[in-house]
C-alpha cells in the first residue's frame, strides 16, 4: 500500500498462483516470493472488507468495495476477465479523503481469525499492514458529482480565456493559478485545492482513454473545447502532492502570418513543393502558433493535401483552398513514426509532424523531405546550429556521415523562436532564422556546424537573423527591456556585449558570461 501512496505504484494485483504484484511505469513487479492461492487472496481481500462485504468476498464473484488505508481511498475490484481469481487494488481518484476513525486506526487481525471458512489459510505478511474501513462512508463517483466538477474546472477555463492567460495550473495545496504575461499568478479569490477536488476536475474533462492512460502511466495528454470560447491542451500528472493539471489556451481560430509578424522570407518556404522545415524552441515558446499560421498560409494560397500529426491536435484547420486532414496520436494513430509512414500511401504534398521525437520518426521525415514533399516539425532547441547537432547526434556514429548528406540536402529552413515578456504586458516572439542555401548545406555536409551562426550575420540581406540580433531589434524598439532580452539569449557574452555597448548596465544579471 506504501507503493501505491507514494506513487511508485498504480495497482496492487492479488492473484491465485502468482506472487502478489504491482504495475509500475516499467511494467509489472512482484512484491512478494510466496505465490497465493485463491483462498490466500480471499483471506487478504477479507481483511480489507467490512461486515457488509464479507458475504461476497466469500463466493468470489463480483467484488467491488472501497477501503480507506492512511485516510484515503482505494478500490478493490475483481477482474471481470480473468478466468481465475484476480483482483486489483487502485486509489480511488473521485473519493474525498476519509476522516480516519478508531476502527480504522486498529491493527488488523490475520486471516485465520477474520477470514470466513471457506478462506481458512493465512495471508503474507506483506498486506498486514493494511487497516479497516466502512465500504459506505465514501460515496463512488456519480454524474452529478461529475457535473459539478466540470461546471468548476469550466468556470476557471473561461477566467483564464477572459484574462488572456495562457496556462491554468491546478496544484495541491494551491489556489488555482494562471500564466498572465509570463508571470505565475493566484487567484485569490479561488479555495485552496485538494487532491480530490483536482482528480473530479480533470476527470470530468478526461476522455476514457485518457483515464485508462492516466491510471496507467500517471500522466496524460489531451485536448477539450468550450463551444464558441476556445480549445485548450490539458496535461495531467501526479506529483509529490497528488493529482495536477496544466491547461494551456489555444485561439479557438487560427492564426495569421500577417497576426504573427512572420517575415517574407519564412513565408516563401511554405511556397517550396519539397524539403524539410523546423521550428523550434523551448516547451511554451509558440512553436505551435507559428506552424498554425504557416499552415494557415498554405491551405489559402496553393491547391494541395495537408496531412498533421498531432499529439494532441492544437488548432483546428478548415480546408480552404487545401485537403487537411488532421490525426492525433493516441486517437487516430497509434504514434508519430507510424502516422508518418502511413502518410506516403495517402497522396500527401505537405506533413506537418507535432513532434520529432525519436530517431525512427526524425529517419522518416527526412526520407519524406527527400521524395518530393514538404515535412514541417518541431525540435526542443534553442539556436539553428543546435537543430542540426541534434538531429545528427540522434542516430549511431556510424550513420552519423548519411544523415549530413540527407540534412543537408533536404534542409530548407529552420526558426529557433523564443518568448519574450513585452513593456506594458504580454510577450512577443523573437526568432533565429537561418535559410539553407549553398554555403549552409555545405557546412551540414562537413559537420562545421559552429560556422553557421556566422553564415547567419553575413547573410541578413537574404531574410536571415541571429537569435541574438532579433533580442537587440526588440530591445531598440523599447518592445522588451533589455534584462528580458539578456536572459533569453543563448549567447549571453554575445548579447552582454551589444547591450552594454547601448549603455544598458547589467551588474547582477551578467554573472553567466
């Protein structure tokens, strides 16, 4: 029971002929060396059950009750499926805490004493530690409780688009709490939440797969709309704490390059009928909104089929001028690589893939770029030079010389973006842009990476920009404070010297030169 408490488990599975179990992010472990038999696990389960209970434990058939161990919630349910007797113990994620009483702060008996006859032999002593409770102080979860959770989670969602916030963190132990310009900050007229109060409210959003995921791995990705307000992409997890949530606004229309300030030059590869473009970033930066906007551009200006891979599907496409045709993994498909793959047998002329995220997804897309489509995705990198050390370095050194050539021959631009909090509110994208042509392909082909950024300085008539000299240009235009811009670089000495040579003083901040 420690294990599930701690988290480290997400069931306890009592099994006749197998070691008692638990399920944990690697897969299931046992937990003792004794193997039970079915009396063994009817004696344990007996132990957790009260008066009302025991006559059913007794038959072994249909064995669903609640127990209440340290003051909170678990489920014990037999395993419709299983042929033999199988049952499972889960914390139960609806049920308020239970106000321990004295007989749940009693010791248990052994099963020899408590178990009904036909259950005679004892239980290990690995659940000895468990403690009693009553099965009907702690309701299971209706649909008018399940109502007045989403009526909640759904008045903080339109607080949250009424502000223009861009997150809603959901915390134990906190009031809820929104993302308003860069800046964390508590709603304080809200209650501080409990572990139960956040588990109703996720879960009355959560599509059944989601739950089974959730309960599964303890985190899980998805998306929920409020008709007519917005879409938003949820993450729930489990913390030290307990159950939390992330939920993040997303426009309920699509964006523009023209709303986005995307220059001419980004704009022309979305003109290109092959290659590979990257947009990049740290977690939160807007790599979502820019590839919104450049698909956006596309689907009004050419006459072709657009395929996304998603996870989960952010903005949602109408087919203008364009076929979309928009999956979200989990949903739809069962992961990036094989939507991908599925993709060239679905008469495609643009990809957009959410995520590169492992080396047989990243092998695809290139081999995709190269056989005349247009492959969009993003990378979690900072600068251009480190989107390309990070593609090649995903694959063996051996491969390492291939990859190159294929980089550098199917490479037509990448946008390494971060967000910046303006004066006065709000942030604004700064973006690195570096444009392939020859002098860059070349320096792929030879692994000579660093030299890019100096391609980059020496090529701003072709649209190209440092990450550095876009922080500088926001900085002059007084959109953003130059310590704002300072901490977002990625070269600091770099940007430490430009900044002092305007007369900024950076005493206490520059420390990381």
């Amino acid at each position: 029971m420690a294990r599930l408490e701690s988290g480290a488990a997400s069931q306890i599975i009592l099994e006749a002929d197998a070691p008692i179990r638990c399920i944990t992010p690697s897969g299931p472990q046992a937990i003792s060396q004794q193997v039970l038999s079915s009396k063994q696990v009817l004696a344990l389960v007996s132990e957790m059950a009260d008066a009302d209970h025991k006559a059913s434990v007794a038959t072994g058939r249909g064995i669903r009750f609640l127990y209440t161990w340290n003051a909170q919630q678990w489920i014990v349910e037999q395993d419709a499926s299983s042929l033999q007797t199988r049952l499972t113990v889960q914390k139960h994620p609806h049920a308020p805490r239970a106000v321990a009483t004295r007989e749940s702060a009693e010791p248990l008996a052994t099963a020899t004493e408590t178990a009904p006859e036909t259950a005679p032999e004892t239980a290990p002593a690995a659940m000895t530690e468990l403690r009693r409770y009553r099965a009907s102080d702690v309701p299971f979860e209706d649909s008018s409780d399940n109502t007045l959770a989403r009526e909640s989670l759904e008045t903080l969602l339109l607080e949250q688009v009424r502000r223009g916030a861009a997150d809603l963190h959901l915390r134990v132990g906190e009031p809820p709490i929104l993302r308003l310009g860069g800046d964390l900050i508590r709603i304080e007229d809200q209650p501080i939440l409990d572990d139960a109060s956040v588990a109703r409210m996720v879960r009355s959003i959560m599509p059944a797969k989601n739950k089974a995921e959730f309960d599964e791995q303890w985190d899980t990705d998805f998306a929920h709309e409020i008709t007519g307000v917005s879409r938003f992409r949820v993450n729930v997890l489990r913390d030290r704490n307990g159950v939390a949530a992330v939920i993040r606004t997303i426009a309920s229309t699509t964006v523009t390059v023209e709303q986005m300030g995307i220059t001419p030059e980004v704009q022309q590869l979305c003109a290109l009928t092959k290659g590979l473009v990257l947009v990049t970033g740290p977690t939160g930066s807007g790599k979502s909104t820019t590839l919104c906007a450049l698909v956006d551009l596309i689907n009004r200006s050419r006459h072709d089929h657009i395929i996304t891979i998603e996870d989960p599907i952010e903005f949602v496409h109408q087919s203008k001028k364009c076929l979309i045709t928009q999956r979200q993994v989990g949903v739809h498909t069962q992961s990036f690589k094989s939507a991908l793959r599925a993709a060239l047998r679905e008469d495609p002329d643009i990809i957009l893939v959410g995520e590169l995220r492992d080396l047989e997804t990243i092998a695809i897309a290139l081999e995709t770029a190269e056989t005349g489509h247009l492959v969009f995705g993003t990378l979690h990198t900072s600068t251009a030079a480190s989107t390309i050390n990070r593609i090649v370095d995903q694959f063996p050194a051996d491969r390492q010389d291939q990859i190159r050539v294929m980089l550098a021959e199917s490479l037509k631009g990448v946008v390494s973006q971060t967000l910046c909090k303006k004066i006065g509110g709000g942030r604004v994208a700064a973006r690195e842009i570096l444009l392939v042509n020859k002098a860059v392909s070349s320096m792929i082909r030879e692994g000579k990476t660093v030299q890019i950024n100096n391609i980059i300085q020496t090529q701003k008539k072709l649209g190209m920009e440092t990450l550095n000299d876009a922080l500088m240009n926001l900085v002059k235009s007084k959109t953003v404070e130059a310590e704002e811009a300072y901490v977002k670089s990625a070269e600091k000495k770099d940007m430490a010297s430009k900044l002092r040579a305007l007369g900024y003083n950076l005493d206490g901040l520059a420390s990381e030169e």
